[in-house]
C-alpha cells in the first residue's frame, strides 16, 4: 500500500513537471507569434507622396488599390515636389512615384542623390515636356515665335505648381531664348482651366506641358519647337524612395522595379480616376480590368 501512494505521487509529480513545461512552451510561442505579429504590423504601413498632376494623382491612388489588395496599408500624403523631397530625405516618406530625368528633375537629383534612392528603373520611357499652344496658332511654332507675338500673349506663360521641375526649366528656357515674358505660377487645375477658357473663346495662350497628359485628348495642342533642347528630348519617368527602403520593403521595392506603362495604358488610368467620383475608384475599376498587366509586375 505504502508503494502504491509513493507510485501515485511520483506520477502525480511528474504530470505537474510536464504540465508546467508545456505552459512555458506555449508561453513562449504565444510571445513569438506576437512579436513576429507585431513585425509585420510595423512593416506593413507604406507612405506615398501624391503630387496634384493628373498622372501623379492616377499611379499613387493604382499603386494603392494594388499595395492594399495585397494587405499593406497605403498611406498618400499630398505634397509639392520640393516638399516631396525632403521627406524622403527625412523619411517622412517612403515613396515618390514620378521623377522625370534627365531633364525636369535634374536639379533634385543633383541636390538628393546622397540621401535619397533614385531608381534606375523606370515606369514610361516616352515622355515629353515642352511649352504648347493650341493650334489654331498656326503662324506660332517654336518658341523663337514668341517674342515676335509678345503682345499677342500680353507677355505672359501660364504655369502651374511653383517649385515644379518644369517649371523651373521653363524659367531657363526664357532665359536662354531671352524672352520677354513672366512665368506666372499657380497650380495645375488652374492652368488647365486657363488653357480650357482660351481654346473655348479661341484666344492665344501659351503654358508648359507635359505628355502623358488628358489634356492633349481633350483639347488641339502642340508643342513648340525648343531648337536649344532646354526642355531636353525624351524624357523618362523613374521613382524615388527613402534611404532604408529596399531592406524594409524588399517586395514593394521589386513591384516597382518590374513596373512599367505605355501611352494607352497610362492615358486609360488616367481617365477612370479622372471620370470617377474618388480617384480611388477609378483606379480600382483600373487595377480589376488590368489584372494580367498588374501580374508582370507583383510576380
């Protein structure tokens, strides 16, 4: 009898022993599955600067609708250029998807190279960037024209976002062709506005542009010769992301290598966000319609 307690109590000890040993274990794992929850939470949040163009306004809210598809959580922060760079520089950002070079944003480059990512990879390889006028201007065809017709313009070049890369090239441009205009900056949407009063009463106007742009399918535009190539020839359209960037989003960091659009695509995208009440929407209503696209690039 005595034996038989002594069994039952050496048993009953080494439940215990096992019990307690199994609760550490799964103390343990809990507190990995945590810790390993928490990481990807914290490396699953990606801030995107939104400039107010048309084609910015199209890739942020496309880049979001797929980024969140695949469970990230896609913040887009509205900002000028100038401002854009510096949170990259800052990490504020994560991500800026339009840089033009060799030309637009050449000064950003030359001032953020040491701090900030710029890819050599690039998502459209055709684009252009000039001053345009509609063309029932048809005596006006260079931007040597344009001092001749000073009076015509009111000595006045319709721009957009000050700060803007092209904005600032088109202020070299007048002082390589030493114009006798001012550069009146105010925002896109205003200067398309501008453009669109004009065309509808027929009137002379003359403003920078950029291509791929909605604007040359709405309206008869072209661009005036640049016989200097200040404005440059093709240019290319990269991305820029914060120092870090790569190591933290190795996957997203690939995506937007693999990217790449043509004129149709880009024009069609840029016309669902525009058609749509959010540009969200559009761009959804894009991602869904463009699924075999969307897949050279996340693979």
């Amino acid at each position: 009898m005595k034996k038989w307690k002594i069994g039952v109590g050496l048993l009953l000890t080494l439940l215990m022993v096992a019990t307690l040993t199994a609760c550490g274990n799964t103390s343990k794992d809990t507190s990995s599955k945590e810790a390993d929850a928490e990481t990807t939470e914290g490396n699953n949040e990606i801030t995107i600067g939104q400039i107010n163009w048309a084609e910015n306004i199209a890739v942020t809210n496309m880049w979001k609708a797929i980024l969140e598809e695949k469970g990230y959580n896609v913040k887009l922060n509205v900002l000028d250029m100038g401002t854009t760079m510096k949170a990259l520089e800052s990490k504020e950002l994560d991500a800026s998807l339009e840089v033009w070079l060799p030309v637009q944003d050449a000064n950003y480059l030359e001032q953020y190279q040491d701090t900030v990512n710029f890819s050599e990879a690039t998502w459209f390889d055709n684009a252009k960037v000039g001053l345009v006028v509609p063309t029932y201007l048809k005596e006006i065809n260079s931007v040597e024209d344009l001092n001749d017709n000073k009076e015509l313009f009111d000595g006045e070049i319709i721009g957009f976002d000050p700060g803007a890369g092209t904005m600032e090239v088109t202020e070299q441009l007048i002082e390589d062709y030493n114009l006798e205009f001012d550069l009146l900056p105010s925002s896109e949407p205003a200067m398309l506005a501008e453009i669109g009063n004009a065309i509808e009463n027929e009137e002379p106007i003359v403003s920078p542009l950029w291509s791929p742009h909605w604007v040359f399918s709405k309206y008869d535009l072209k661009f005036l010769d640049d016989p200097q190539k200040t404005f440059g020839g093709v240019e290319k359209i990269h991305h820029a992301t914060r120092q870090g960037f790569t190591e933290d989003y190795p996957e997203v960091s690939e995506w937007f290598k693999n990217w790449k659009m043509d004129d149709q695509q880009i024009g069609e995208l840029i016309d669902y966000v525009e058609s749509a009440e959010e540009p969200l929407d559009g761009a959804k209503k894009w991602v869904n319609e463009n699924q075999e696209i969307i897949g050279e690039w996340v693979k």
